[in-house]
C-alpha cells in the first residue's frame, strides 16, 4: 500500500487510545501519560471496559461509543483483544493505527496475521504490533512507551528496534538534536521500510533518514524506495547481525563468499544509502546531519591548540578516504599576520597550546574565507593557559559573523576534549556539531562526503555496452529447460559450454568421449598443435570431480590422453559404482602465464535473490576472500565500480613487464552473466573459476552451475527490476522508417540530446509547461535513469540512424494505483501516428502492470493530445486550480474489459 494514508499517521489531528489504563507501571498509563504530556493538540479519547474514566480523561467500553472515527487508534490492550479492535476499527473507516501490544505471535494462525486479514480489506494502515510506538513532535504526539520525548527536528528515525529507537531519541534529546518523526516498525504487519522510507522522502519536514534494520522482507519494494529516497536526502543506515555465528552451506564457492550481510551491504551500496557499523557511529551521524546539509567537496581543513591530536584527525581521514586540504603560499602568509611565529604553517593549522579566543576567531575566520578547503574541523586540547569555553564562544561568533555576511555557509565541526560543560552547551545552543573524539568528527564529516559521492554515482550515466551483445536468450532458455526436465541440478561441461556461448560469455570449450579412443579423436587437433588438453569426469552424479581424481591437466600426447581417459573411468567406477558415467569432457589447456587468475559468478541470496559476485579466483579463492558482491542488472559502470573494489582490480592494471589485461571484456563479461540471470531465471549459482584476463582477453576455463524450477509467478527473482526485454517491438507502419520500440535505458542521455535538437520550442512549451532552453545533466538523467519497478519510458529509435523519434513515460504513484503521462514526438514526424503508437503501448503496459488509472495535465490549447486522448477514451476534466490546464483520466482496467468484451 506504500503511502497510502499514511498521514493519518504522521499527523492525525485526532486519537483514541485503546487499552488505556489506570495501573502504575501499565503499558497503557505510560503511553497514556506520554500522549498527554507531549502535547497534542488534537481530540483524545480513551478506550477500555473496565473504567469510565481515567485521571480524569472520561473512557468508553468500546469504539462504536467513541464521538466519531479518530484519525488514529493506538492501542495497548492484551494480545488477545488486539484482532478484535482492529477489525472494528476497520470497518468504522479508522484510517490508521499503532499496535504497541506484544505477544501477538508469527506466522499463519497467529495474531499478527489476524491483525493483518482484518486491516487490508479496508485499507486500514498498521504500524506494529510489538514497536515503541510513534512520536511526531513537531504536533507535540508521542504515542509510545519512550521514556523521554523527542525534540522537534529534521531528522526521521525509522527502527525495527524500541529499544533502539528509545536509546537513540534519549541520546539526541540530551544533544539538542531532534526528529520530524520517530516510527518503530516491530514486526510489521503492514507498515514496513518501503512506505516509511517512501513517505519521508516526500516529506518537508524531514532533510535526513536514519534507520536501524535487522532484516528486510519486500526487497524489491525496499529497493525501489530507498533508491527514490537516497537521490533526495541522505539515508543512513545501522544493519545488526553483521558477523552471524554459522554460515549457510554452499554448492560453490560464489556461495560460500557471498554472506549474508555483505549481500545486505551490496543492496545498501546499490540504493545509495549510507551504512554505518554500530550505534556510536549512527550517533555520530545524527549529530552530523541534526546540524549540517550536505555540501559540495571533500576537501577538509583542520584547526587546533595541539599537534598531537591534529595528527590523529590526519590518519583517520587518510584511513577513511577523505582528503586533507592544502593551504596556498598566500593563505600560508596571511594566517602568518595574525597567528604567531611557531604555528604549524600547514594542514593542520597548529595555533598552539597558548591559544586563546583571540587567535581561535584570527585563524578560524581565515579558513573560513578560504577556497582550497570546503569544511572546517576545530580542536580544542583543555589547557591552564586558556578558557575553553571563551574558545568555544568565539567559534560561534564567529561563525555567525561570517554567515549574517553570507561570507561563508561552510560547514564547521568542533572537538572540545573532555568537555561535558559550558562549551557543549554553547555549541548546542547554536547548532554547531560537536563530538567527543576526532574519531568521530571525522566519521561525521565523512557521512556528508559519502552521501554527496553516493547522489552523484547514482546520478551518473554509464558508459554503452561497447559492442551490443546478441544474445541467444532461446538456446540458452532450451539448454537450462531441457536439463531441469531431466532432473537435473547441474549443467554438464557441454551444457555450460552452449548456456555461455548463447551470450558471448568466452568459455574453454568442451568435447565428449566416451572412451579412450573417443578422447584422443576429441584432443588431436589441439595435440596437432602442440596444445596440453585437460580431461574431466562426467557424470550427473558426481559433482565435486577433483575429490575422486576426475580432473587431469596438461595431457600433452595422444598415448597419454588415451591413458589418463581410462584410469578416469576406472577410477570413477571404483570410487562410486552407482554413479551414471558418460565419459569424460575434452578440454584445451591454457596456460596463460601473465593472466591474472579472477572469479566470476553468480548465486541466490534468500532474501535479495540473484548476487554477482567477482573478485580474486583460483584454488584459493576462499581462503584470500578478496571479493566484492552487486546486485544485479548491472551495467558497464556498475560493472567497473565492482571490479574497483577488490584487490584484483589494481593487478589488472600493467606492472614491471606484465601489460595490462583488458578490463572492457571483464566488466561486458559480468554485464552478460547479469542478462543471462535475468533471462533464465531458473539459474541458481553460476561460478566460473578460474576466469583467466590478460592484455588479450577473458576466458572461462572452468565453470560449475547450479539450475532449478521456477515458479512463472515469481520469474522475475530481481530485488532491482531488470531491463524489461520483453516490451521490445518492432513497428511495421512505415516503409521509410525501420521504428524499435523499447524501454529505455541509462546510458540513452545522448539519444535525448540529439532528440531535442528536432522539438520546437512550442512543442516543448506544450510538454513541460515553460520554455525550455537548456537540458542539463540531471534533467536528462531523471528520464533515461528509471526504477523499471515504479515507471516505465518507451522510446520510438529509428534502427538505421539510431535516432530517437519519440517517447513516452509513465510513473506510478507510491500505491501503485495510479500512473501519471508524458508523451512527446519530433516535431517534423508530427502527424504519421507516431504519437498514437506511443500512447496506445503506454496503456498497454499500464493494464498488464495492474495500474487502475492513467492521467495527465495537458495544456488547455494543446488540441492535438486532447482529441487524442478523447479518442483513446480519456475523459477531459477542468482544473480548478489552474483555468490553463486540463486534467486527462482513463480507467485502463475498464477499458480493457470493454475491449476484451468487444474482441
């Protein structure tokens, strides 16, 4: 339901509670007693049979008895009574509730789903049961069992924790940094990541998110929302379970590197959310962003009385990739007029152990006006010989000095050693962050950084597949049907082999022999050659072929081939008797002496589905760990930023006499094992290793691939929605244009460039509402870079030139209910259908996508999309705000029962 009354939630302007109670210490006297003395403005009403009134508040046995229907019903009683409430709270029309009540149980025939079946039929929304409960201070709610109330702030805390979120509301509170809202989720029956993470994106009152998370069940919804939400504010992120005790089993050794948590880590990364690893570093960020936005820049000055600490600001920020700022000979000399001789006269600016409120505001005000640096950290080591608190003073002053003449917004963090006193209140009383340790400084710092450098990455446009694979999806579909049919869970060496090579994937091929004589007719062209061939048992039945010497390298004559052929089989027989021998697969050997040995592969995490993972391969793969995980669909700069994490990626640049190997075809290999999991969804673990690279190429040597049934229902195992192939078409209406209709993709910036060049500036006057004159980067960005989950843009490409010649986009609300238009042709094609074309695949998809609605603003003297729309069945409402503007509606699920009808 996503956002779907959520409001109601966040700012009801009544409440009932149900469950109220008079008893010391009673879940309900204490949310009762938070409730009243937060400050709500709105109407309370109490619920519960057993009073009729409670410290004076007057109470009803039941809702019917309540003075109309609250905006939100918290409730506290037993666990027992809970399904009850909620269902006739549903049926009286309450929009939302909060289930503080614990105890209600998992699972089919629990509570919980009780709660569950009676709420959605109504829409009615549920935050809980088993939470904290809800503050909204900025309307002085707080609905929950807090032991302290929050302050009002800009700052959403979303928890799977009460505990947590408690923790964290006290700490702020005694920090003077405060929240927009504080939700716990507990178990979430319906309320989850998704809609929150949804509706504080959207929300004004909110400039950051943080999140504590102990596990995530709707991926692709979380995926989608965190995506959404992370290109508009910082999102922070606290995972618990970070190290669990045991590890899952694992076929290959792309399963057993991909754990758990760094799978959670990939999909944080993927979202652009920021991760940080325990409370005290979640701490420090909300101190960060309770105070700071975000800024351009990474480039950190740093201001202090001691040398000592000043160096070890230095090595944390070199130790979390931030970057010191330099200071120019000029600056050098200017802070030489003001500061005295013995200062450091570099980054960091030691003032010295002496220093005073006077030398803190002579050189904070120099850096503060200086453009080598984009943020001021300021130190302060306690001396006998200054007051640390003029110190602190004279940072603020100077501060707001150089904002009241908007001098400088830059951003300023502060650490007063061993203050607990008078300089942390001035700071507070001001807004300046303040921290305890440089440590932390840094790492908020460095919050703001991460954040900035995430914005942009998901904003960037990649690079185009250098040569646009032709990929077999048929053949590689019938391989993987006709093994599962089978039953089988493995591909053999030759179904691997026909799997890859549908998709380009460069794999050392394979030969079968079912005996010795077989074997060397298979190994005598690369014998010819002078080429070693390498021999390997197959057998279904045998999977782990080295465990009984199935596997033989470097077979270099024919006598030999012949040899090793029969004392495979021999062996294989005498190991497992029952085992199905086929024979054994011929391979070439490679020997690649400057190649660098990587693993390429794929598996299925239980909650996020499909994971690429790549990284350093060989026998030893396991044991130097020197992976990095993705989620999937990749591109080629996704791709890169994969392979930019690992160890490998500085080897596969050129040393000594080794040249460097050929990173393009490494990163298309990943795309391709990324389309090849989207295609053939029935793919489970896919582990080439070793893959061999060097300045000639990539290639497979071996490869091991796990396959199962998949449900046509769940096809699509993506938390990231892939690249839809399927709505690539063809349209046959013009002899003089060869037209490919496709969804589009992220690296199509230069394909709308060049299409605006062919729009007058009427019909773009028409379609976005103003004269347009320039289209930037993240304008452009903003169409071609879509979340296939909640929008859909088609694009109209003439195959021979490649030209764009038309589009049309359509975006869901957050409910998925409704989605909204755009359409827009090239002007000199006006008038060929074009338009019609577009508007017709638009609605198309918007009824198999299961969309209720399709509406669009059109202006009033834009004729030409009204009578289309009239035509397609649109119905044409005036707005009443706006006498220029018209309001086009289409019910596409009826439509599409009257055409069905009329068929």
């Amino acid at each position: 339901m996503s956002t779907y009354r959520l409001q109601s939630l966040f700012a009801p302007k009544s409440l009932a509670l149900a469950g109220a109670s008079p008893r010391d210490l009673s879940l309900g006297r204490i949310v009762l007693r938070n409730i009243r003395e937060g400050g709500f403005k709105g109407r309370v009403q109490l619920v519960n049979p057993r009073y009729t009134e409670i410290d004076g508040v007057p109470a009803v046995s039941g809702l019917d008895k309540l003075d109309g229907v609250p905006d939100l019903l918290v409730i506290t009683a037993p666990p027992a009574e809970v399904p009850g409430l909620i269902a006739d709270a549903a049926g009286r029309g309450v929009p939302a509730a909060v289930v503080i009540t614990s105890g209600l149980g998992h699972g089919p025939g629990s509570l919980a789903e009780a709660v569950s079946r009676a709420a959605r039929p109504h829409g009615l929304r549920v935050l809980g049961p088993n939470c904290l409960g809800l503050l909204v201070p900025s309307i002085g709610l707080n609905a929950s069992f807090a032991t302290r109330g929050a302050k009002v702030g800009d700052l959403a805390l979303i928890s799977q924790s009460g505990a947590i979120a408690s923790s964290l509301v006290e700490w702020a509170s005694s920090r003077s940094i405060g929240f927009s809202a504080v939700a716990s989720m507990g178990d979430a029956v319906d309320v989850d990541f998704g809609d929150l993470l949804d509706y504080f994106a959207l929300d004004r009152k909110t400039r950051a998110i943080l999140m504590y998370v102990e596990s995530i069940t709707d991926t692709r919804k979380f995926m989608s929302a965190a995506r959404g939400a992370a290109r508009v504010k910082p999102v922070i992120v606290v995972k618990s379970g970070r190290n669990p005790l045991g590890a899952r089993a694992a076929a290959t050794h792309t399963g057993a590197l991909a754990g758990t948590d760094a799978v959670y880590d990939a999909a944080f990364r993927r979202a652009g959310l920021l991760r940080v690893l325990d409370l005290d570093e979640l701490f420090a960020a909300a101190e960060t962003l309770g105070h700071l936005s975000p800024f351009e820049g990474k480039r950190l000055a740093i201001l202090t009385n001691g040398g000592g600490i000043g160096v070890l600001a230095v090595d944390r920020l070199v130790d979390v990739g931030g970057t010191l700022a330099t200071l120019s000979e000029q600056r050098v000399a200017e802070l030489d007029a003001v500061l005295p001789r013995g200062w450091s006269r570099s980054n960091p600016v030691d003032i010295v152990g002496d220093a005073d409120a006077k030398r803190y505001r002579a050189a904070l005000e120099q850096l503060l006006a200086d453009r080598d640096n984009d943020a001021v950290l300021v130190m302060n080591c306690p001396t006998a010989l200054a007051s640390p608190a003029d110190s602190a003073a004279a940072v603020v002053e100077t501060i707001q000095r150089a904002r009241a003449r908007s001098m400088s917004r830059k951003p300023v963090l502060t650490v007063w050693v061993g203050d607990r006193g008078e300089a942390t209140r001035i700071f507070d009383q001001a807004g300046i962050p303040h921290y305890e340790t440089e440590s932390e400084a840094i790492r908020g710092f460095m919050h703001l950084v991460r954040f900035r450098e995430a914005n942009d990455s998901l904003m960037e446009t990649p690079p185009s597949v250098p040569t646009q694979f032709v990929s077999d999806t048929e053949t590689a579909r019938r391989v993987v049907a006709d093994a599962i049919a089978d039953g089988k869970t493995w591909l053999d060496p030759l179904e691997i082999e026909r799997l890859l090579t549908a998709y380009g994937i460069p794999i050392a091929p394979a030969t079968l022999a079912r005996n010795g004589f077989e074997a060397v007719m298979a190994a005598r062209p690369y014998l010819a050659k002078g080429q070693a061939v390498v021999l390997k048992i197959l057998s279904p039945d045998i999977v782990h072929k080295s465990e009984i010497d199935g596997v033989r390298l470097n077979v270099l004559s024919e006598e030999a081939v012949r040899r090793e052929t029969e004392d495979i089989l021999a062996r294989a027989r005498a190991a497992q008797p029952d085992a199905r021998l086929i024979g054994v697969t011929v391979h070439p050997m490679y020997v690649r002496p400057k190649a660098r040995e990587l693993i390429v592969g794929a598996t299925d995490d239980p909650t996020f589905g499909p994971v690429i993972v790549f990284g350093r391969g060989g026998t030893a793969v396991e044991v130097l760990n020197d992976t990095a995980l993705a989620l999937p669909p990749l591109d080629m700069k996704l791709a890169r930023e994969l392979v930019d994490r690992t160890g490998a990626a500085p080897l596969l640049g050129g040393y000594r006499n080794v040249p460097p190997a050929d990173r393009q075809a490494l990163e298309l290999m990943l795309v391709k094992i990324s389309q090849l999991l989207a295609d053939v969804p029935e793919l489970r673990e896919i582990d080439l290793n070793p893959v061999l690279a060097d300045e000639s190429g990539v290639i497979a040597v071996d490869a091991r691939i796990t396959i199962a049934p998949v449900a046509q229902a769940k096809r699509s195992r993506f938390a990231v929605r892939p690249y839809p192939k399927e709505w690539e078409s063809r349209i046959e209406a013009w002899e003089d244009l060869r037209v490919l209709l496709r969804p589009v993709r992220p690296e199509d910036e230069g394909l709308y460039l060049d299409f605006f060049k062919h729009v007058s500036e009427n019909d773009l006057r028409l379609r976005f509402f103003a004269p347009v004159k320039e289209f930037s980067h993240t304008f452009i960005a903003r169409m071609t870079q879509i979340d296939y989950a909640r929008a859909m843009v088609f694009v109209a490409v003439d195959e021979r030139t490649g030209e764009m010649l038309g589009g049309v986009r359509i975006h869901s609300d957050a409910n998925y209910e409704k989605g909204e238009y755009a359409v827009l042709v090239r002007s000199d094609l006006k008038g060929r259908g074009l338009g019609w074309i577009l508007m017709r695949r638009m609605i198309e998809y918007a009824r198999a996508e299961g969309l209720q609605q399709v509406e669009g603003q059109v202006l009033r003297d834009n004729t030409t999309m009204l009578r289309m729309c009239t035509d397609l069945g649109f119905r044409i409402e005036h707005d009443p705000d706006d006498p220029g503007l018209c309001k086009v509606v289409l019910d596409v699920q009826a439509q599409g029962q009257v055409a069905s009808a009329a068929e």
